[in-house]
C-alpha cells in the first residue's frame, strides 16, 4: 500500500528543486495543510479495489463444519484535476520590474497562496459537502437563510484520500511552469492589442471520495442562534465511526469559534498545536477542531 502523504512531505520528497513553495500554497489554507495523498496507480486515474461487503468468520460447535467467509468486492476508478492556472504580464509592466522572469518570480508567492485558498474551498465544497447534501447525510441547526456548515471528516487511505500524478515532478517542482508561447511576446487576451508573456504552471492533483456515508456527516443550517450542540456534533462523529486518529470537523473559523465557545468548557479539550496551524480550535473527545477563513461565511441558503 502506497504511503499517504502531506503537500509538505511530497515537496521535500519530489520536488526538490523548490520544497519552499508548498509552504505559500498551505499558508492561509490549514485545511490542506493537514490533508494526505497518495499516488494514483495509472498516473492520471487511480484504481482502488471498494470492499463493499464481507462475511467474516464465526464460532461453531467442534465437528460442525466452518461458515463460508467471502467479500464482495469492486473496482472504481477516479481521475486526477488539474491544479493550477495562469499569470500573464504585459510587456511595458515586464521591462520595469527586470524582465517577465522577474516579474513572475516576484509573483510566484502570492499565486500559490491564492492557489492553495481555492484548492481548500473546492475540496470542501465539491466533495465533502456535496456528497453529503446528495447522500442525505445532514443534521439540521435551523436557520433558514445565511447559513454556514460544519462538517465532521473522517479519512482513510482508500475511501477518502487524496491522489496525485507521481510521473509529474520532472521538473522538481510541486507545480510544473510552463511559459505560453515559448517565452515569446503574444498578444494579451484581457487587453486587445497589448503585447504580453505567460506562464502557466499545473499540476495533477485530485480528490477519491468513494463511499460518502462512511467520511462525511455535515451539519447545514447554523447561524450563531442556531449553532449545533455537543450532541449533535458527537452524533455526527459516530455516525462516521470516528476517532481522533482519522476524524476532523471543519467550518468557517467565525462559526467554529462561536460553536465552541458556547459549549461549556468541560465538554471541550482546548489543545495546543504547532505554530503552522493557528487555526485549531480545540477538541471533542480528541477529533480536533479547525476553522478556515477560505470556507463560505454565512452566505449559503438554508438546505430544505
């Protein structure tokens, strides 16, 4: 079984040329800084074997013959995104900071981090958000407008991962940069006529959520006088089987904050973290408690 691994961890390990730059990308993105990945087996899909169901062994009587064990099983595939985008500079703008390779040097922190925010939002909201809402795996707080979700994420290696193109580091680099056009001057596309360059860098990255109902559990419609209680968090928690091991919950840090503090304080283990996550909360029961300013503050409708 492949070794799952942080974005930190496969930057030391592959990309060597600049390891620095994961540290842009998980910044402002604690999220992403605590999740795993491991390889795909094909390069740009990955194949795992689902367990779906088993029959185990059992006690019988001496003499009686044994029980027959067997497990059902399937095969599902789930293919890499692309995770990168483009930075273009005209021509004039490029002369005064030294030449485009500067300018997109001087550029290169901030599209990480930027990239690293956007990256945290989508995997929150198009995997485990959406396949909870779609699978029904919600607990209603009660607000019907402006609402926030918290949601309880388990992992594991197999049904909730991420997976990543091992073939892709050539470059040393976590996202590989490319120029547009050779490196030569094209014309900009936002301004018609204007003489540009480009770069694009890219990365294949993706997310496997097989089975929803065995990761994710959210909890819709809270609002600061419809927070979730204690019991409903725990309830979430085992409805995912969770442990402290394998087990978050996530939500905006305004709302996590707000969820917590009214808790009372014997109900919640305040812990303390490495100076790389200012953003961890606390903990219930050890399932540790991380808010992110990248989630959705208080903007989605109520879910029905």
């Amino acid at each position: 079984m492949p070794v799952a691994q942080t974005l930190h961890e496969i930057a030391l390990d592959k990309a060597r040329k600049r390891p620095e730059l994961v540290d842009f990308l998980t910044e402002e993105a604690p999220i992403l800084a605590l999740l795993k990945w491991i390889p795909a087996t094909h390069g740009l899909w990955n194949v795992e074997e689902v367990l779906d169901n088993i029959k185990g062994a059992s006690f019988t009587e001496l003499g009686a013959p044994l029980p027959t064990m067997n497990a059902e099983t399937q095969l599902r595939q789930t293919f890499v995104n692309l995770l990168g985008g483009e930075l273009e500079v005209s021509k004039d703008k490029a002369d005064q900071f030294g030449g485009a390779q500067k300018y997109f040097a001087r550029r290169e922190n901030a599209f990480f981090r930027q990239a690293g925010m956007d990256t945290e939002l989508a995997i929150w909201r198009d995997y485990w958000r959406k396949a909870a809402l779609k699978n029904k795996l919600v607990t209603k707080c009660g607000a019907t407008q402006n609402a926030y979700t918290v949601m309880v994420v388990r992992f594991d290696q197999e049904n909730n991962i991420g997976i990543y193109d091992p073939a892709q580091f050539h470059q040393g680099r976590l996202l590989d940069p490319s120029p547009i056009n050779g490196g030569n001057l094209y014309h900009l596309r936002s301004q018609t006529g204007e003489l540009a360059y480009g770069v694009h860098y890219r990365g294949r990255f993706g997310w496997q959520l097989i089975h929803p109902e065995r990761a994710v559990r959210a909890l819709v419609n809270v609002d600061a006088e419809h927070l979730p209680t204690l019991a409903q968090i725990e309830d979430a928690i085992a409805a995912v089987h969770g442990t402290a091991a394998n087990t978050y919950i996530f939500g905006h840090h305004k709302i996590v904050q707000k969820t917590f503090s009214a808790i009372k304080q014997a109900d919640v283990m305040y812990v303390n973290m490495d100076n790389d996550i200012q953003t961890v909360v606390g903990a219930v029961n050890g399932v540790r408690i991380v808010g992110s300013y990248n989630l959705p503050d208080g903007t989605e409708s109520a879910v029905a």
